[in-house]
C-alpha cells in the first residue's frame, strides 16, 4: 500500500472528509533583485484555494520549495501530506 492510499482510507474511515472546510492562502511576492516584499497574492474560493495554489505550484516546472503554515487543525498536514505524495 502506497503512503497516499494509507492517507485515504485514513480520512474515510475517521470520517475526515466529512469534516474538511476549504482554507484560503496568501503568497509573499518578493523581488528577486531586492528581496522586498512588491505584492501579496491571495488565493481564495474562486482559485481553488489553498489546493488550487497547491495544484498550480506543482504543474510549474520552475517550482523550487514549499512551505505550508497554520495553526493547529487548519489543514496544513493535509497539504504537507498531498505535497509529499506528488
């Protein structure tokens, strides 16, 4: 059994699913000559959310590390684990 289908038959059997709420994100937009902060890109209900901006930074061949923060409960070890996966 691969880590990922141990993931979802966790989450099906302790009913996870049934519990998930969306999250939001924001990603620090940082310019590479200067290092300072020149944006902040919000990523919301209508981009998918934080799965959305996950989906799109891994579909992007220039990636390099990620890093997913939150409080207790928020979700953040369901993104580091789907992270993991793919």
């Amino acid at each position: 059994m691969t880590c990922i289908e141990w993931l979802e038959r966790e989450i099906k059997r302790r009913q996870i699913d049934t519990k998930y709420v969306p999250l939001a994100c924001t990603k620090e937009e940082i310019d590479s000559v200067t290092g300072r902060q020149i944006a902040v890109s919000h990523y919301e209900e209508e981009d998918g959310w934080i799965d959305g901006y996950i989906d799109r930074w891994l579909s992007d061949s220039a990636k390099e590390h990620i890093s997913v923060l939150g409080e207790f409960g928020t979700g953040s070890e369901r993104a580091r684990a789907i992270n993991i996966s793919n």
